[in-house]
C-alpha cells in the first residue's frame, strides 16, 4: 500500500507504522489522506486527548470514524489521529 510519493518523504520508521495501522483498518475513503500525500485530509484539531481529535467536518453520515459526544464531533479514526499527533497536520 505505500504511496511512492509520501515513502519518498517520510522515514521508513513512520512509513511502517502508517501500514501497520492501514492494515487493520477498512477505510470507506479509501485511505485517500495518506494515497494523497496528506493533502487531502479531514478538518481535524488536536486536543491532546489520545485517542480523539475534534471532527471539524460537519457531515456525520460522510464519516464512520465520527462520534458526537456531548455536544463535540470527535474523530476516531485511527490514522487520522496519528497524522495529527505525530506528524501535525
């Protein structure tokens, strides 16, 4: 699955765990933030919890990842949190 582009950009170390998290996962997306070179990516921001980002997307039914708990859109999609978490965007 490595995308040529961003293998190109990233240490093998971070390109390792990106497959190993896309291989466990069935992206409805098709994984297109990382085939894009994470240019296409889902509004997210970080707020430092580990497991959550806060889903700037307003579409619920666009996105299996999104949870709307007490009152926050939160994603948990895994990947995307990792790009936020370790590599802020």
């Amino acid at each position: 699955m490595r995308n040529k582009n961003n293998a190109k950009r990233l240490p093998d170390d971070i390109n390792k765990e990106i497959e190993k998290i896309i291989e466990g996962l069935k992206c409805p997306k098709d994984f297109i933030c990382y085939k894009s070179g994470f240019k296409n990516l889902c509004r997210a921001k970080d707020i430092e919890l580990e497991q959550f980002l806060v889903c700037l997307n307003r579409n619920l039914k666009e996105c299996k990842f999104s949870l709307y708990l007490g009152g926050v859109l939160l994603c948990q999609c895994p990947l995307r949190i990792y790009i936020a978490k370790k590599l802020k965007k």
